[in-house]
C-alpha cells in the first residue's frame, strides 16, 4: 500500500479556537469548511482536527460523550459529511482524534457503569477503597490524584486525567470491539486515519503503588506496556488493514527504544508518533519549571531522534504547548526570522511536519494579565495547587505565562478587525491584541511575510524527493548553530541554521536553494536566525 501520509504535510485544527461563522464565539465546521481554500494554497495534504464529538468540555472536547455525534457548538454530522467532502475534492485528507484511554464520566458507558450489576460495570476501572484510602498512590497529568470516590457505586474509579475522564478498561475485550466499532464507524465515513491520544497509557500493566515521584507517581505501571502493544495490533489487523488510512500516536514519555518498537512497520502498530523529548528541553523536570532555552540541546535531541527512528512526526506546536516562535525562537527582536528559521527546521527534517494553526503567521503566546482569562483545566488545577503550595503569586502567574495551553489556544488571527475575523459574537478565549500586526490578511499581501515564506518552504518539500524520503545525516551542533543534511545515494541538501540573534558564518559550499532572506548566493555569513538551504553532491 502507498505510504501517501509520508509525502504529505499535515496541519493541525483546534476547532474551537480555528473560525466561527455562527456567532457563538466557538469556532466551526462550516469555518473549517470556509477555510478549505486557504489550507490547500498553503500547500496542506492532511489535516487533523482536534475532537469535534459531543462532549460535556471539561478538556475541551477530550472528554467524550458519544463518539458516533458532532458537539452542536461545532455543526452537525451533515456539515461533518460536507467536510469530508469538500477536502476530498482538494485532495486533502482528514484525520480524526481519537480519545480511547478515557471517556468523559457523562458518556453512556460510564452512566451505566455506576450500577455495580450493569454489563457495563467492567468498561471502567473500579476497586473498593484500601482501609479508607483511595485505591493506590498514583497522581493524575492534572495536578490532582487520579481516584474519584462515587457514592452510588461505593467504590472509586480510576481517572489518569481529570475527573470527569475516567479511564476504560482494556482488559475487557468488549471494550476493544466497542473501539473498533468507533473506528470502523468513521474509516467507513471517510476519513483517513486518527492521531491517538496518549495512546501508550491506555493498558494498565497493575495498579499497585507506584514509586513515589515529583509527578505521576504510578507511571511505571501504564507507560508503552505489553498490553499496549497487543491491541494496537489487534486494531490493525481488525480494522486499520482494511482502510487505506494511518495513525500517529501521541505518546508520552517515550523513549526512543520504546518509539522504535510502536512505529516499527513490521509490528504493525502506528504509523509515526509524537514524541515530547524536545519539548522537555526546556523544562525542569516538569513543564511549568522553565529553564533558559538553549538551541544546542534542543536540536541535540531533535539529531538524536531523527537517527534513532526511521520515520516519526515532527511537530514544534500543538493545542498543549506554547508557541515555538515565543519559546524556541525571539518574538520580540526576530519575530519574523526566528519564526521563518523554524518553518526551515520543521520542514527540512525527515518525517511528517504538523504545523499548527497559526504558526504560520507567527502567532506568539496569549498577553493576558490575569488569571481570569485563563480558561485551560489543566493551568487552573496547576494554578490551585501551587497557591496550595504556597508559590508567590507572581511565581505563580509566571508558570501559567510560559507554560499554560491557553497560549496555543488563542483565537486564529484571520485580519486586523474585531476579535481578529474570528467571530461576530464573543470569543470564548480572549483573542491577542498583537492580532492587528499579525494576521493572515495582511501576510497574504506581503511577498515577505511569514505565511508567505510557509508557502513557498511547503512547497519546496512537496516537490522535493530528498526533503520528503532523504536520510537525515547531522553535521554540526553547536550553540546556536545546526546544520544537517538529506540525502540519496547521489545528491545531497545541506541545512545551515543560525539559531541565534546574533550574525554568524557556516564555510558550506552547494548552490543556494532557498534562503529565509533576501540572498542570491551563499558566501559563509549567517544574519541573525538566518537558514539556508544548498544543494550539493552527496561525496559521504
Ligand atoms: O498538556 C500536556 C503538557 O503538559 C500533557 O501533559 C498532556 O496532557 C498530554 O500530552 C496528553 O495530551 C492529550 O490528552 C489529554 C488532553 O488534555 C490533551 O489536550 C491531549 O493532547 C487528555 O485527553
């Protein structure tokens, strides 16, 4: 079968924040629909939209209600049809998120899985109390821990995220077919494939105590365990194989001996994984201690993944992360270059690149001032303990300011007019003032801007074989700087990045493909965030 997904690039929707055509102040299919257009001109093939099902929106949609509906805040199954239709006609094809480690508690299963007699009762995990205790020691991703006692069933249930998601349980085979169905049921609709959502956490090995740890105590027990492994098989072999579709798994705490194994084509597991190893490099520990960002480490680990893994997917943002160009590049000073530099870097490695909304025009992290505009359960629990914890209030705002998912969670910035051409109502998460300079109506008009620069870099690679199927060999790592090269048997590209502020020389020679400035050859010099493209015989 035709590995299509590897030719592609992909873009990620977060339907809430992308465009609302109804007033509601959420964004919409029929916005999606509107937006088709401007998604294949910048060069799409695929694109994944964050859930769009019925959900109560504890997380935002990751808490599932029916998995066969569309939420009515974004339109309804016939618009989802339309959709599908229309991006076939573009030739783009689209993925589903798929959220199995948990339902939302408001889903049907878990209604009748209250009642301790219910056929249902084994889909959820539920263990009585351990001599008044909660179950085990685990925490959940949430800042919380992860039991919640329910008085109707007199036992408590297992939720690794909040407690309005409890986890399924994969040791019932009923919920594996359930599963299927799901899959089978939008394969069958025509969509191309689903980004699995932490994915690897979904079979729990035991549920002893866990080793006590900073967070997710517990962990040792559910990380990328053999279980795991089995039904992501099953649901290859059952349902996957008979679709011409992929999967990429979100997986957490992935190394990259355990990604290896989950993306191996001969296992038949996923396709390609998100890995988080170079999100971390700038995290203490966890992702709300920030330490300074140095490029060196950074494209280290990006190197040492694109060596140990044949084929993964490079992402630099999502819905969960802040934006790149505010925290690996310089949105003050270099907004622009740094911005352009990293549409370089993402483009030009092996595997497929997933751009997120908006990091097409630069858009930078939220400008709040105040907790207030927070709307992300995850930075309100965080917030809540660390007040618990005693932090300074000013430390505290200072964690949610550079790690908070509302920074990716902004409304897309369409032009310069109210709340950005996103909404005619009230926006559900505040729309960044910094809108009126960075915007697609005017990047649109200017050879120069940024989305222009994606265009033509998304093209690049879509017509170019070493950037789509080269190996990826890495040249120099050093601070600030990084260069690498894809090649065949016979030609080679050579990326020089200058991942800094500050002008810089590279000695490479080639022929001078594509610049992120103005330049008719290259002679060594680097301006600031400067990356080239050169292209050369392959003599390794
Ligand atoms: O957001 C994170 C960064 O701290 C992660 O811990 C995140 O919770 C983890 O990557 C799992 O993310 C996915 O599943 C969550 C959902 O809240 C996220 O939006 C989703 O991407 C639970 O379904």
């Amino acid at each position: 079968m035709k590995t299509w997904w590897r030719d592609r690039v992909a873009y990620q929707i977060y339907p809430r924040s992308f465009q609302d055509t109804d007033g509601n102040g959420i964004g919409d299919l029929r916005g999606i629909i509107k937006r088709l257009p401007y998604l294949k001109e910048l060069g799409i093939g695929i694109l994944w939209l964050s859930p769009v099902y019925r959900s109560p929106n504890d997380d935002n949609g990751y808490d599932i209600s029916d998995y066969r509906s569309i939420h009515p805040d974004f339109g309804t199954m016939a618009e989802m049809d339309k959709l599908l239709e229309l991006a076939a006609k573009l030739d783009i094809k689209v993925i589903m998120d798929l959220v199995i480690n948990h339902t939302s508690d408001e889903h049907e299963w878990f209604q009748q899985s209250r009642d301790p007699e219910s056929p249902y009762r084994d889909y959820y995990i539920w263990r009585p109390g351990n001599n008044g205790k909660k179950p085990n020691n685990w925490t959940s991703f949430f800042a919380e821990d992860c039991w919640e006692y329910d008085d109707r069933s007199g036992e408590y249930f297992l939720h690794l995220f909040s407690k309005k998601q409890p986890d399924l349980n994969y040791r019932n085979p009923k919920v594996i077919e359930e599963i299927k169905d799901i899959m089978r049921f939008w394969l069958e609709k025509g969509v191309s494939g689903f980004r699995c959502d932490v994915i690897n956490v979904i079979f729990k090995d035991s549920l002893e105590d866990g080793r006590k740890r900073l967070i997710l105590t517990g962990q040792e027990h559910y990380v990328t365990c053999e279980g795991t492994h089995t039904i992501l098989r099953e649901l290859r072999r059952d349902v996957l194989s008979q679709f011409d579709c992929f999967t990429v798994g979100e997986t957490v705490m992935v190394t990259p001996k355990t990604a290896f194994d989950l993306s191996d084509p001969s296992r038949g597991e996923l396709d390609m994984l998100f890995s988080f190893e170079h999100m971390d490099t700038d995290a203490i520990i966890v992702k709300w201690f920030k330490k300074r960002f140095t490029s060196q480490k950074f494209c280290e680990v990006i190197a040492k993944w694109q060596t140990a893994i044949d084929w993964n997917a490079n992402y630099f943002e999502n819905h969960d992360q802040p934006r790149s160009v505010s925290r690996f590049g310089d949105d003050k000073n270099f907004h622009d270059e740094s911005a352009k530099m990293l549409c370089v870097l993402l483009l030009s490695l092996r595997g497929t690149p997933f751009i997120y909304q908006g990091q097409e025009i630069g858009m930078t992290n939220f400008d709040y001032t105040s907790m207030d505009q927070i709307r992300d359960i995850e930075s309100l629990n965080v917030y809540r303990l660390a007040t618990r914890l005693c932090f300074p209030k000013s430390y505290r705002w200072k964690m949610i300011l550079r790690s908070g998912r509302d920074n990716a969670r902004t409304p897309m910035q369409w032009n310069a007019g109210k709340n950005a051409g996103f909404t005619a109502g009230t926006p559900w998460l505040g729309v960044n003032g910094n809108h009126q300079q960075i915007n697609v109506e005017v990047q649109e008009k200017d050879p120069s801007s940024i989305l222009s620069f994606y265009k033509k870099m998304i093209r690049f690679r879509n017509y170019n074989d070493l950037l789509k199927s080269g190996g990826f060999r890495s040249v120099a790592i050093s601070s600030g700087l990084f260069v690498f090269e894809r090649y065949s048997e016979k030609d080679k590209i050579t990326v020089v990045i200058n991942f800094s502020g500050k002008s810089s020389r590279y000695d490479a020679s080639g022929k001078l493909l594509l610049s992120t400035y103005a330049r008719n050859d290259y002679d060594g010099t680097l301006q600031p965030y400067e990356a080239v493209l050169l292209s050369g015989r392959n003599e390794a």
